[in-house]
C-alpha cells in the first residue's frame, strides 16, 4: 500500500491511497483539476481511483467533490450525517453523484480494499476516519479529531501506518483568540 498526502491543511485536504488494485481517495478539498493534477505529479493514473472517501462535510475535505466524482463518475463513501450535510450545501452542479452511505465499525469493499468507518469527535454531522486494509497492510487515518472514541483507540493500534491529526487543545481553546462562538462550536 503506498499512501500520500496530496493536501493538507485549512486551504484543503486530500490523501491518495494506493494499493496493486486500485486506488482510493480519502477526501476533495481542492479543485478538481488542482486535485487530477497532484495524483498526476504523484506517479499515479487518476483511472485507477474507485471511490472517494469523505470523513466529514466541511469545505477544506469537500472541495472539490462534486467535480472530482463527475469526472471520473465514482462513488462517494461518507456516513448519512455527511452526505446529507454535503448534499444540503452543495455550491456546484446539481447533477446527482452516487453516494453510499457507511456506518461506524461496519466494513465494507472498494476495489480491493477493506474498510472500516472510525467515529470521531469533531464539530461536524457526523465525522469518521478509516482503517484501509490492503495487499496485506493496514492504515489508520482519523484527522480533525479532538477525541479518540472507544473502540477506535485499538483499532489504530492494528494499524501498520497512521495519518492523524488531532485539532483540540481545551486550554489552547479557552486562552485563546477565538471568539466565543467558535469556542462553544
């Protein structure tokens, strides 16, 4: 399994798993073409994509989504809470995309890879990383995560290789210069 960070960050967020099936994308938050154009640069052909999946609905993992999914008229993965939030806020085509829906702890196929949707804990409908099984490995991703749920904890420890990402600090949160509103949130 080869994995690589296509983006990453408040500007948009993006990984590239590959494996000798096929490949996966874990999140849009670029363009479509910025997107095409790193998978490119990255040595790997954006025909062998299956499916995306998405960890939660805000703009920095969604991007890029609609357009991305058209262009190579793929599946998107995401738990109800996201598609939904996704699909309520969509700022591009109407056109439908196909979506399926992924439940915590529940595993499922694409292209060769198994995976299992992680509940996290961030300020989103409902957010969830993954445990990406592969050509015998397995990688852990959970990003924007302020907790780790139970039951995730010992499944990221099965992992072979960990993407993660923890944006929660309670007492950088309260001395901090954000505002009120985004402190509750």
């Amino acid at each position: 399994m080869r994995v690589t960070a296509l983006s990453s960050g408040s500007k948009g967020n993006a990984v590239l798993v590959e494996s000798r099936d096929g490949a996966l994308l874990i999140d849009a938050g670029l363009s479509a073409r910025d997107l095409l154009a790193r998978i490119t640069q990255a040595g790997a052909d954006p025909a062998t994509i299956g499916a995306v999946l998405v960890t939660h609905e805000h703009t920095d993992h969604v991007r890029g989504l609609d357009a991305f999914v058209k262009r190579l008229d793929i599946p998107v993965y995401a738990t109800p809470g996201t598609i939904s939030e996704f699909l309520l806020h969509r700022k591009t085509s109407k056109r439908a995309i196909t979506t399926r829906p992924v439940r915590a702890f529940e595993p499922f196929e694409v292209g060769g890879f198994e995976i299992t949707p992680l509940p996290l804990s961030h300020d989103a409908r409902e957010p969830c990383g993954y445990a990406i099984s592969a050509d015998g490995a397995r990688l852990g991703y959970c990003t924007d995560t302020g907790v780790v749920p139970d039951g995730v904890r010992d499944l990221l420890a099965a992992c072979d290789a960990l993407v993660l990402e923890s944006n929660h600090c309670p007492r950088m949160l309260e001395e901090g210069p954000y505002p009120a509103l985004l402190k509750r949130r």
